[in-house]
C-alpha cells in the first residue's frame, strides 16, 4: 500500500464521520432534529431532467417525509442516523417553489428553481472572483463589464460558494445565494460567466457551485482511495504521493455529493507545472474525474477544464530547474485527459497580458469558452467548442502538411501576419522556425534549413501566444508530432 500522507482521507468512512459531527454540533437535546447538509437550503437550484437526492440526519428509525412539486417522498432514518430520499425528474421551472422536510420538526425551504447545476473547482485562477475582476478591469480604465452587470441583475442565476474552513450544517439554512451583491462578488468570475452564458442560451435557471482553494495542487482534490487503488500509481511510479491527497476531496467535494449536477469545471495545474509533472498529471486528472463521477454514482457527468496560461516558470526560483519547455510538455499532459470521455479543454494562449503574471484577468472569455463545450456537448447547440486541434501530419518532399480537427468554417491567421510558432525538424531532431501557410483545413510547413523534414511541433515555447485560431475566433492548441506520450496514456 502507498503512503499518502498524514491527511487522506478514508471514503467509506466521511459520512459515518459526518454524523458524529452532527452530534457534536448539536448535542444530545437535539439528536430527534432534522439537520441538512450545507448544500440543501433557501435559494438553491435542483438538477432539472435527473433523479434529485434530498437527504440528511436525524434520530435512528425517524420517519421523514419530503415534498416538493407535487411529490410526496418519504424514508426511515438509517442506523447511521442518515436518512435520503430521491425525488423524480423536473422540468425547468423559474416559479419560486418551496420544499417541506418533516420529521419530528419541520424544515420550510424557499425560494428554490429548477434548471442546471455545475461545480466548479481549482486553484486561484478558478476561485479568483469577480471582486478581483472588477478591479483588473478598472485597472486597464474600462468600466464594469456589462457583463458582470448581467450576471448581477439574473435572480434566476443562484451561486453556493464552498466555506474552505466548514461545511458543517447551516441551522438557517442560508449557503445558497442569488447571484448578486455582497453574495457576487466574493464568487468564482470564471463560474459566474459560464453561467451567464448558459442562461443566454438555454434561459432556465442556473446554479454554481464554486469549490476552490488559491495555490493548490491537484492531489488534495482526487480521493486518497483512488490513488490506493490506482494501477499507474502503485506501480509505474515507485515515489511517494505527497500533496495531501483527499485533503479537499474530504472536506470541500465528497459533502456536497450527491446533489444533482450537470457536470465539474476544472481550472487548475499551475502548482503541479511548477514541479516539473508531465504524465503523472494526466494520470491524476484521470483519477479526479473517475473519483468525482464515484461520488456522485454518474459516470455521464461532464468535465471540462481550463489549459493553464504561458508563463515564464523558467525564470521562477523554484528548487528545481525549469526550462521553456517545461510549461509546453505540462500543456501536452493537460490536453491528453481529453481521451477520457466527456471532457472538453480551454486553451487561453491568447489571454495573457504580461508572461510575468499566473493570473490572467480575462475570466470572461474564459467562462463563455467553458460554456462553448457544455452547449455544444451537453445541450446540443451545435456550436464550435475548440480551437483548431492536431489530427495528423503527411511529410511531402521537403514539406510536411498539418491537418486538424475543429476547423469551423476556416483556419486564419488571427492579427493578419504570418503564422509563427510553428518549428520543424529532421531525423537530427534539432527544430527550427518554420514558414507556415494556411491550405484548406491544413497548414503546410517548410525550413530552407530542414530538406528532409520528419517532426513538427507548435508553440513549444512558454512563451508562445500563437496568431494561428479558426474564424470563430478560438486559438489552436499547442502540440509536437513527436509526443512520446501519445501512446502511453489510456
């Protein structure tokens, strides 16, 4: 058995646990009480078109009976003091509704919508918030977006912000808000413009879940008994886990399970990049979307994530020695998790101001881009969901021809100039800048320097902010033909 670390979590045990915190919350006089999780209360959106679970706790053997849109739902408390009933699919409603739990007291709770509900979650990229990209617009000396006026006026967009410190209980029932005020502006930015671009378009209520932790590595977030059970992990990789696996699956994403979702968000890698991680982080993205679809018993749940942003990690004072390729083999591993299914992948290449910065401000192009996939995949909007994606490459001559996929209707070169970023290599393996030329759905590229050219490879540099996107203005995602990764990850 691999050693985690002091703080992994044990699954089969968190909601046993959970029920002891209960007691120790409430005492003894209060055992016969219905208590719900934070997640349920005043305000929340529920799942529309999927099986809805309300549960809670209360006395042993306590009859307990939920009604909600003429259902009438009833259950017996188990030994565990855990109680749970399933309500049957709704339609989208916007008409404030209200949910009695009865048992030996009664809970009332108000003012709920039903439509759709994503979480989202990562490091400070995902938590940064719309405080902070209010004043990154301020500081450019653009007013307010209107979008941010948009989102702020949408009572039928309802946001619950995950409390790092505590998820216990909320007697009031109060951690559900309406998307504005005091409640917007600490929310995730990048959660709160995917919402407002899926309301756009589907114009049913929407409620986010954001569960973020500024600086924090993947391996918190992926239950400690995946990596326990993890093939790749116990034995290709003969070096402890660290990072405190299941550190904040425990505590800030196993509890809000198994409330109804569409689908998770993901931006995060920063703090894995900084360590040099190439396979290994795919493997454990794998096993943060197998351990989340777990929790919530739905192996249909969406997952799409964010491709970190260039940066110069080389110029970092990190122990260890990180050159300009470290960032694009970091990318490469990103974008391999699309071969899990039902995942889809940001890249922001074009949204950098300053390479000197980890959090780029334009947290509303990344939310719609975020949203592009859910319509196109979850919602069939039929619309363009990627940037232009490598399919494959033909050596012809001195040439070699790139074709992809996600073309729409057309490859450009964004600002007008010669496509860059693009190198080519022979059998030396020594790469150099390339001419690039747009042909069709491919780009053909050449060097004077390279007769017989073998590999190719595109922004492969830290640096690289390529002019190469299709005309629905999405930017092309970074790759090498000579990937050593191409056939290992599964």
């Amino acid at each position: 058995m691999r050693h985690l670390g002091k703080n992994h979590e044990k699954p089969y045990l968190t909601r046993f646990i959970a029920g002891i915190a209960l007691l120790l919350i409430f005492g003894n006089p209060l055992m016969a009480q219905i208590t719900l999780p934070k997640i349920i209360g005043h305000n929340m959106v529920l799942q529309r078109n999927k099986p809805v679970y309300i549960w809670g706790y209360a006395s042993s053997g306590e009859h307990i009976t939920v009604k909600f849109d003429n259902q009438v739902k009833e259950t017996i408390t188990d030994t565990s003091k855990r109680w749970q009933v399933q309500l049957d699919p709704l339609p989208a409603s916007d008409k404030p509704a209200e949910m009695i739990i009865s048992g030996t007291n009664t809970i009332t709770l108000e003012n709920i919508l039903v439509g759709e509900v994503w979480l989202c979650s990562g490091q400070s990229n995902m938590e940064y918030s719309m405080r902070k990209n209010s004043k990154a617009s301020a500081s450019k000396g653009q007013k307010p977006e209107d979008d941010e006026i948009e989102v702020a006026k949408n009572t039928n967009i309802r946001i619950f912000l995950v409390n790092r410190k505590s998820m216990n209980p909320d007697s009031e029932h109060k951690g559900w808000n309406v998307a504005m005020d005091s409640a917007l502006r600490p929310f995730s930015a990048v959660g709160c413009f995917f919402a407002r671009e899926l309301y756009k378009e589907l114009n049913v209520p929407i409620g986010m879940i954001s569960s973020a932790v500024s600086g924090s590595r993947i391996e918190p977030w992926i239950s400690s008994k995946a990596f326990e059970t993890s093939t790749y992990f116990n034995k290709n990789d003969t070096t402890t886990v660290s990072g405190d696996p299941g550190k904040f699956y425990s505590s800030m994403i196993y509890p809000l399970s198994p409330f109804g979702l569409r689908g998770f968000l993901w931006y995060q890698g920063e703090s894995n990049c900084f360590l040099s991680e190439t396979i290994q982080y795919a493997y454990k993205m794998q096993l943060l979307i197998e351990s989340w679809r777990k929790a919530w018993l739905d192996q249909s749940l969406s997952f799409y994530y964010v491709q970190i942003a260039p940066f110069y990690y080389s110029r970092s004072k990190q122990k260890m020695v990180l050159t300009d390729e470290t960032l694009p083999k970091f990318w490469e591993a990103q974008a391999l998790a699309l071969r899990i299914p039902k995942t889809g992948m940001v890249v922001i290449t074009d949204l950098v101001d300053s390479l000197d910065g980890l959090h780029p401000p334009y947290k509303s192009e990344v939310g719609r881009r975020l949203a592009l996939w859910a319509l196109d995949k979850d919602y069939g909007k039929n619309v363009l969901c990627s940037g232009p994606m490598y399919k494959q490459m033909k050596v012809i001559g001195n040439k070699i021809e790139i074709e992809f996929d996600y073309c729409g209707s057309g490859l450009i070169s964004h600002n007008g100039k010669s496509l860059d970023w693009f190198s080519i290599a022979g059998a030396d393996g020594k790469f150099v800048p390339a001419n690039a030329f747009i042909e069709g759905n491919k780009v053909v590229i050449s060097s004077p320097d390279v007769p017989s050219p073998v590999e190719a490879r595109f922004a492969w540099n830290e640096m690289a902010q390529p002019n190469l996107f299709n005309r629905e203005g999405l930017p092309a995602v970074p790759f090498r033909t000579d990937n050593p990764l191409f056939n290992i990850f599964h």
